[in-house]
C-alpha cells in the first residue's frame, strides 16, 4: 500500500513559537509612547495572533490616524529586542527535524509580515525546514488586494506547496491556535488542527470548528499520522473502485 504523505501548514505566533513577552512589551511600548492606555493582559494576549492593524483599532483602539506610527514603534521594539523574547514551543523543533527527515512537506502561514516571519525563524534556527513562508504584506496598515488575512496567506503557501512538491497539496492540514487559522483553512478547503498551548480564548477553536484540539507536540504527531493512514485507506479504496472486475475479484 501506498502511504499518503500529508503536508502541513503551520501558524506561526502561538503555534511554533512562544512570541507572548515581546509581543506584549511591544505594544505596550508603542502605546505608552503615543500617550494612549495599555489594556490589560488578557486583551494584550487576545492580539496575539490576529492581523496587528485590526489588534490595534479593534483591541487596543489606536485611533485610525495613529496606526501606521503605532505600528512603527512596535516594529522597531519588535525587531531589536521582542524577537530574542520569543521561544520555541518544546517539542516543535524535533518535531519539524522529523517531518523533513521523512519528506513530508511543512510550510508556514502566518499574519506576521513575510519578511519579518522568516527573520523570527531563522532567530530560532528553524526557517530552512520550510518548503515555503508565507505572510502579509510588510506595510500592515495597508489594506491588500486579494483574499483577505489568513485565507489568501493560506492559500500562497498551498500554491507554493503544489510547485515544490511531489505530493498532494490539496491533501495539506493546517496547525494553528486561533479561530483565524481554522477559517482560513477551511476557506482554502482544508481541516485546521488547533493546538491547546497558543492564545485561543476558551471553547475559541472547538466554536471555530477546528477539526481536532490537541495539548502537546506528541498527540499533534499522533494525530497527522492518524490522518495519513485515514487518507491512504480512502484512495486506496477509491482507487479499487476504479478497478474494472469480472466478478472472480
């Protein structure tokens, strides 16, 4: 039997790295220095993982003609000091040295701007085991063309996917922690795997409609060796329904 290696597209802030104190400290940074109130932590951790510029107005309401200069201040904190504040996930790096080893296919979607994505991944020495990184545009209070946020960052790393690998693209799942990552995998036709260790509110991913929840690196290995074996069997079983028979099968 053939075994169907399934790709995986990884969120990034919350799923493969632990961002929460520079995060934090960068918009508090930027905030203080535009004389506006810093919220809480539980709303601080509530713009983890979200586009920034809608964090920003939604969350921390940046009046609109004090964004691009917010986002300024926090990109500079961010760079210089917030991403030496970040940490790997345990697990996730033995994790990722593992799927490579074995030619599966992983690839990165995240919210994060592109360049400054692979900047935070070859801080943490983990950018070269992705077939592709994909983000948003470097100017984030700009709005794009295209498919919105996730959905359209989403659907770049499947295209990049597809190029650059022999298998199945369309077979991929995303691994992500926030409502945001399920809706733009299920946009792009894709299940969402939503990890338990990130920035999900409670019953966030469940309500999402995330197709499994799990806690620890281990049970996300489990569970995409689960599906694996659960796409093998459909297209093996699909495949000898094509099979033309005489009745002495």
């Amino acid at each position: 039997m053939t075994h169907t290696t399934v790709p995986v597209i990884f969120d990034l802030d919350g799923t493969l790295v632990d961002p929460a104190r520079g995060i934090s400290d960068g918009i508090t940074t930027a905030l203080s220095a535009l004389g506006l109130a810093v919220p809480g932590q539980d709303r601080l951790d509530a713009m983890i993982g979200p586009e920034l510029r809608h964090s920003m107005l939604d969350i921390a309401g940046v009046p609109a003609g004090h964004l691009e200069e917010a986002i300024r201040i926090y990109r500079d904190y961010y760079s210089s000091t917030g991403i030496a504040q970040g940490r790997l996930y345990p697990g996730i790096r033995d994790l990722l040295a593992e799927y490579v080893e074995a030619g599966r296919p992983v690839a990165v979607a995240t919210q994060k701007p592109e360049g400054l994505a692979r900047i935070v991944l070859e801080h943490h020495g983990i950018a070269s085991f992705f077939q592709s990184i994909r983000g948003s545009a470097a100017n984030e209070a700009a709005r794009t063309v295209g498919p919105p946020g996730k959905i359209g960052i989403v659907a770049a790393a499947l295209a990049d996917l597809a190029a650059r690998s022999s298998v199945d693209a369309g077979a991929a799942v995303m691994v992500g922690d926030r409502a945001q990552d399920v809706a733009g995998a299920a946009a792009n036709g894709l299940d969402c795997i939503g990890v338990g260790w990130g920035f999900a509110l409670d019953g966030e991913l469940h309500a999402a409609g995330a197709a499994a929840i799990v806690h620890n690196t281990r049970d996300l290995r489990d569970t995409i060796g689960r599906l694996d074996h659960v796409r093998t069997a459909a297209l093996t079983t699909n495949a000898l329904n094509e099979v033309p028979t005489d009745g002495n099968v």
